[in-house]
C-alpha cells in the first residue's frame, strides 16, 4: 500500500527526504476537528517511534501515540495557486473541517498536546 502519491514524492525529495532522512509524520490536538497532522524531516528516529512504510527510499515514522491514526493515510502534494502544499487524506477519519486542515476519528481519544488552530 503506497502512503505517498508521486507529486508528494518529489515534493518532499525537493524538500531535503532521502535514504539518510526520515519522514516524520505526527498528529497534534488542534484544529476546528480537534486533531491536524504534522510533518517534519529529520535525521534520526526518537526512541518512542516507529517505522511505517518505506517508499523509494524514504522513510516514514511516527510516534507510538501518532500511530493509530496514520493507518489509511495517503499524503499528497498541491502546487494550486491558492493553497499550494501537502495534503494529508485518510479515509479512516471520521470527520473533517471545512478547510480540511483538522480531522477527528470516531472511538479515539484526543490527543493531549500543543493547541494549534485550522491551517496553522
């Protein structure tokens, strides 16, 4: 199953992700939904991490509190004028914003940590 679409790939190929770094993708509490994903390229793995996928060479991890809502996701990547970027889609999301920047998933329990707002 493949997480990352080919204009994600060469968006984040552009954007320093290789064999040598890993991409790390989070959910935090926040958003109009309640929880938004983040993503950060990095040199090493945390100790509380684990991989999820390997793709053409990168690497995808994320925390052990993160994990369970990262299973459905696809990461894509716009360059639209208006909203250039990655997009995270998950079909196990429950429900989303309407600018699509925060989710919620029905049965899990919030996530506890820094609160962020829509798009931030």
């Amino acid at each position: 199953m493949s997480i990352i679409s080919k204009k994600a790939y060469q968006a984040l190929l552009r954007n320093g992700a290789d064999k040598k770094r890993y991409l790390r993708i989070l959910v935090k509490s926040g958003g109009c939904a309640g929880m938004t994903y983040d993503a950060e390229i990095d040199d090493k793995i945390n100790m509380n991490e684990r991989v999820v996928a390997v793709e053409d060479g990168i690497t995808i991890v994320t925390d052990l509190q993160s994990y369970p809502y990262v299973e459905g996701l696809k990461l894509d990547y716009s360059d639209d004028l208006i909203s250039a970027g990655f997009r995270f889609n998950n079909s196990s999301n429950d429900s989303s914003c309407g600018c699509g920047a925060s989710f919620s998933v029905a049965g899990f329990p919030i996530i506890n940590q820094k609160e962020a707002t829509c798009g931030s």
